[in-house]
C-alpha cells in the first residue's frame, strides 16, 4: 500500500511542476505555440479549465494556476495523511 501511496505523490509532484512549467511558458513568446508548449497545453489545460470557470482573472493576472497548485499540495498532504493513517 505504501508503494501506491507513494507513485501518487510523486505523480502529484510531477503534475506541479508540469504545471509550473506551462506557466512560465506564458512568459515567453511564442512558447506555448510550440511542439512542448502545446503538449504541455494538452496536460494542463483541462485541469486549469476547472479552476478558471470559478476564479476571473485579475486584469491580465490569471491566479487560477496558484489555487491549483494549492490544491494539488493539499492532495498530497491529504495522501500523507491518509498513510499515516493506514500505518
């Protein structure tokens, strides 16, 4: 069980950085448009999507990516938690 507990928090790791990644994309031109940017478009997005149809952007400042990072750190303190619960 502690094998699961910890593919998932590395998984969990992996998609943040993944996420970090696709937003420091943002700050380069053409970046996104790229082979990498558009892959990283198609892992992220969807899970961006989620956040952005409750949290409107603030003038040009997108603070979605922030909640879900924050989101995604809360997960894996959660999957910490539950190990220690099972253990």
């Amino acid at each position: 069980m502690g094998v699961i507990l910890s593919l998932f928090v590395t998984l969990i790791e992996v998609y943040s950085i993944a996420l970090i990644i696709y937003i420091l994309m943002s700050w380069f031109p053409n970046a996104r448009e790229s082979a990498v940017g558009q892959f990283f478009a198609k892992v992220c997005e969807p899970y961006l999507e989620q956040f952005r149809k409750f949290i409107p952007p603030l003038g040009m400042i997108d603070i979605s990516p922030i909640v879900a990072i924050l989101v995604l750190n809360l997960a894996k303190s959660g999957v910490f938690q539950l190990a220690n619960w099972i253990s």
